[in-house]
C-alpha cells in the first residue's frame, strides 16, 4: 500500500526522494513526509504534510530546504489512523535518535504499545507504525546495535511490513526490514536506495537486490550487506531491471490510465512472443513440463481483483479447451476456508504485482498442503515469483495507474498459453487446431490497436452518462466474466455504483433494480449464447432501461434493441474477452475525466495490497 524510499550517497537525498515519491503516489496520496540527515548539524529534520505530495514538495522547496545526502521518505495509504500530518510517517522516538517509515500492518500494535507505555514510552498519534519505531529503540537502548535492535524487534512484530530506518548514532548508514511487504535495495554510482517497488529509482538506477522475507538490510553509500533474523549474513547476487525508465512516465498521454490503455497491443504481443517460438508454445523457462501438466486433474485459481476475473475468464477457457475441472477462489477467501486440495493438482496465483498478501498467504498454505504453485505475475523477483514452484511471467512492464488495464490483458494471454498447451499435452486438441489457436492470438495485438482507433465513440456516450447514478453489466459464459471486470473498472475509477450479473439470473430479483433510464451494458461476444442475451436486455428495455450493446462486428441484429451499440473484430471465442475488455476500460476511463476526476489515484484505493 505505501510507498518507501530512502538514499544514501553523494548526492542531495530531499529532491531523489522527492522524485522517488511521486513515482510512488500511485501507492498511497492521503499524507507524504521525508526524514533527512543534516550532515552540517547531525540532526534528523523531518517534514511531513496532509495531501497529496505536491503539499510537501511545496513545503520543501521541492527537497532544497532540507539539506543532506542521507534520507528516507515516505507516501502513505492510511490504515490505522486518519489523513493527517501527525500520523504521516517517517516516525520517530522523542530524541529522534531512530526514524524509520512503515508499509504494512502491525497486527498486534495495541499490546506491544502497552507494554511499551508500561515502559515510559509515550506516543503522540493514531498509527501502529509509531510502536515499530519506539519498539526497535527499546531494543536499541539494551542491545546499543542497530541490527540486534531490529532483529529483536522483527521476533516481536506481528503482521507484515517492510521498514526503512535512520539511526542517528550512526550518520553513514540506512536500515531495512520486511516481512510479507515488498522492498528492494537499489545500487548507482554515486550512492545506494531503497524502495517499495522498481518505478521510484528508475532513474538512478537498474541494478538491485531483493531482499527477502525476514531480512535486514545494512546500507551504506557503497556497499549493501544483508541479514537474517538470526543476525547471519547472507549472500545476494544483483539483479537487472530490463525496465525502461521512460516506460514508467506519461509519454504524452493526459493520465497513466489512458497511456496504460494504449501500451495494450505492445504488451500483449510481447507476452505472447516471449512463450511462442516458431509456432510452438515454450515453457521451458517457466519449468512447467509436457509430463507434468499431462498428469494434472484439477487447477486451482487463486486471485485478488481484476486477476480473480481473469481467473474466471480461464475456467471457462480451460474447462472448455483443455477438459480439466477449475475451481476459481477469491484469495481472501481460500487462505481461510481450509480448501481441500486433490492429489495430481496444481495451484495458480495470479497478481500483477506479486505482492498482493492475501495470495501470497494463499500460495504459502497450497504449499503447506503440498501442491505445487504456479504464479502468474509482472514483477521479476517479487515475492509470489520468488515462492512459487514455477513462474510464467506476464511482459505488460511497468503499471502506474491503480486500475489496471494493460497488467490484466497480459494476464490473460497467460492463460490462453497455458490453456492451449495443456490441451495439446492432454491430447484434447489436434496439432492443426493448436496452430489455427496459435495463429489467431497473434492477430490480437492488431485488433485491440483497431478498438483503440475507435474509441471517440466511447468518448461521446461516456459523456452522457458521467452522470449516472447505476450502471449493470450482464453477460453469459465468458461475456459474464468480462462483464465483471468491465464493472470494475466503471466502479473504481468513476465512483459510480455498477454491478455486473449473469443475464440468466436477472429473473432472480436483479431485475427489481431496473428504473427509466437506468444504463444496462450488454456484452454479447459468445455467438451461441448471443440470442439468449438479447433475450435478457428486452426484458431489461421493457422496464424502462437503456442499452448499450456490446459484440463483434457482424451481430448486427444488436441494434434492433439496444439503444447503443459498440463494435469489436472477430476471434476465436476463446480470445474475444481480451477486445471486448478495452471499450469497457475506454468507457470507465472517459466516465471518470468526464467527473473530473483523479483517474490514476482513486479515492481509497492503492495500486498494490500488500496488506490484508
């Protein structure tokens, strides 16, 4: 959720942590603040501010006022407590002799915060990263070192989080922790970062460590040492970011989410070419083999969000194609509802920033119970790749907007791969229809770049309805599973209530919520159920809604009842989720700007949930 960083170097640390930060924003906007080290005086200045960051790079002087070279900052998502400056974090004990900022949550904060009132501490806001800091001081002031002081302090801590923290007794160094929350360690020639995700150092630089799951890191400017919680040293090997850094900017486009939008050809055709070699599907670097999916008889699909809707898109898929029974969970649900797992079963986790704690907890209990993980995910090294038995890695490159567009399609095309090579091994499929399958998905990256070129339509009727109190999607088979993911997108970005049904349960009491002008968006790309659909939106139309239709070019009859109609090419059935997802992301989209909203940081929401 929130978003760390922290330099130390030759350089002014205010203005890269600054900068760091507002690639970050999209992780947290409620409050912003950054602790430097003043090498002049030795004092720790912290400056935090409510809002958006813009309130303290104006506060700052965008980093001048805040002289030295050795800092941590921080951009918050608020938990516990309220938007303010008071709970703002970086954090600190009464002298300021440690400071530290905190993404994660403290589960049992309130009784080591009594422990530590029993102590003397006192403590002056709502968070539970205020116990953290006064924590890892009680430590100190017995131990007099910094790593024993963390490491006692990590042994007590319950819950996840991932910490960066000054000590001022010692001027030349950073500290850093995690556990369950993301954070790497970047290296640059003139000094050294920390950060909670690739985008903040970008452009200081591409090498980095991963630091893992209760560990700590010791920082200097040119050297990075890592521990375990037993104060054991351990080796690391750097890694390379492939990520461009102009990737992670605007590059014209007025808000991440449209850029993001439009990069969908790229993405998709990127992931498709990393696991198609001359008309064969390789998963040779995913460590999948022909055998091993062969014996397969169940999947399991675990996700959070609009990855649990491509969860639900592939059951269809693979139940279809590939002849294999798939359960579908909501990973928030699965972790706690002791799922029984069959022999000769594999589990996929699907996240975007594999980082999401509710399937990571669920990656981590399908391992207690013995079944291999697959994780499907975006991010090189992050913790669901690093966990998991084998990894297909999804090549969108870096997401900024906290609605996802680009991440999903990518995603999607991951389980298209897996679905077909699974049919093919199972010997569900001849080896003309794998090509005839294999030959269709390459056509996709042109046809979504064809929906993109007609999206001043989407435009116009978006326009129409910004004001809309209600808008329904309905669909059946894979059109249902669009249609959630296309409410989603409607609900999260433009704040207006929007759900999406199965057409065939509208009968069921949905139908009750229809009023005179109510917008109902059909989604009718599944040719042997496109009649039964249209069925569902005249029962709609004749309670007083307005349609807008949604189908492949082609199913002209549409418009004899909808009010308004949108178009996309024709595909394998299979594959129309991955067009008939881009109006629906154009019309969130263009609902949101049309409000005025903030289209890539929406009210209550972060990019990645790193915190149950």
């Amino acid at each position: 959720m929130c978003g760390i960083v922290g330099y130390i170097g030759e350089a002014q640390a205010a203005p890269i942590l600054l900068a760091g930060l507002g690639k970050l924003e999209y992780r947290g906007y409620d409050s912003a603040g950054i602790a430097v080290r003043d090498e002049a005086t030795g004092k720790i200045e912290i400056v935090k501010e409510k809002g958006r960051l813009r309130a303290l790079v104006e506060k700052t002087d965008n980093g001048k006022a805040v002289p030295g070279t050795c800092g941590i900052g921080h951009t918050r998502w608020a938990t516990h407590g309220e938007p303010s400056a008071q709970n703002a974090h970086p954090h600190c004990t009464e002298d300021r002799s440690v400071v530290l900022v905190h993404n994660g949550i403290i589960e049992n904060y309130q009784e080591l915060k009594e422990k530590l009132l029993k102590s003397g501490y006192t403590f002056y806001s709502q968070t539970d990263t205020e116990v953290a800091v006064k924590l890892i001081d009680y430590y100190y002031k017995k131990t007099g070192t910094p790593l024993e002081a963390i490491s006692r302090a990590m042994l007590r801590i319950r819950g996840s989080y991932a910490f960066g923290i000054m000590f001022h007794d010692y001027p030349g160094k950073l500290f850093a922790a995690r556990k369950d929350s993301p954070l790497i360690i970047g290296v640059g020639e003139h000094g050294s970062l920390i950060a909670s995700d690739v985008p903040a150092i970008l452009d200081q630089t591409r090498k980095v460590y991963y630091i893992g799951n209760l560990e700590i890191a010791e920082i200097t400017q040119e050297e990075v040492h890592f521990y375990n919680i037993d104060r054991e040293e351990l080796q690391k090997d750097l890694v390379e970011i492939k990520w461009d850094a102009k990737a992670a900017e605007k590059g014209g486009f007025e808000h991440f989410m449209l850029k993001e939008i439009h990069e969908q050809p790229k993405a998709v055709k990127d992931t498709i070419n990393a696991y198609v070699k001359d008309g064969e599907i390789v998963f040779s670097q995913v460590g999948l083999s022909d055998e091993q999916l062969k014996n397969l008889e169940r999947i399991y699909i675990v996700a959070c969000g609009s990855a649990y809707h491509v969860g639900m898109s592939a059951k269809y898929i693979l139940e279809s194609l590939a002849d294999i029974p798939v359960e579908v969970d909501l990973a928030s649900e699965f972790r706690y509802r002791d799922p029984k797992l069959i022999e000769n079963s594999m589990v996929i986790v699907i996240s975007q920033s594999g980082e999401t704690a509710d399937s990571l907890a669920a990656l981590r209990l399908s391992k207690e119970k013995g079944r291999p993980v697959l994780g499907i995910v975006n991010v090189i090294g992050s913790s669901i790749a690093r966990e998991s038995d084998y990894v297909l890695y999804t090549y969108a490159g870096p997401e900024i907007s906290v609605a996802t567009t680009k991440a999903y399609s990518t995603q999607l095309v991951a389980m298209y791969l897996l679905t077909i090579q699974l049919a093919k091994v199972k010997d569900k499929i001849t080896e003309e229809r794998e090509a005839e399958l294999l030959t269709e998905m390459a056509t996709l990256p042109d046809k979504i770049q064809r929906v993109l070129e007609d999206k001043e339509r989407i435009q116009w009727f978006a326009s129409k309805y910004a004001n809309a109190k209600d808008i329904f999607f309905i669909g059946r088979g894979l059109d249902y599973a669009i249609s959630l993911e296309g409410s989603l997108k409607m609900k999260e970005i433009s704040y207006i209530h929007s759900e999406a049904y199965a057409a065939g349960e509208l009968k069921h009491g949905t139908i009750s919520l229809i009023e005179d002008g109510t917008l109902v968006v059909g989604v009718l790309t599944q040719q042997a159920l496109f009649e039964k659909t249209v069925s569902n939106l005249v029962e709609v139309k004749s309670r007083g809604a307005y349609l807008m239709g949604l189908t492949s070019y082609g199913n002209y009859a549409v418009e004899d009842t909808a009010d308004f109609s949108v178009y996309v090419p024709k595909t394998e059935q299979y594959f129309m989720n991955s067009l008939a997802i881009v109006p629906l992301q154009l019309m969130g989209y263009y609902v949101s700007v049309a409000k005025g909203l903030d289209v890539d940081k929406p009210r209550n929401l972060a990019k990645s949930v790193t915190v149950e």
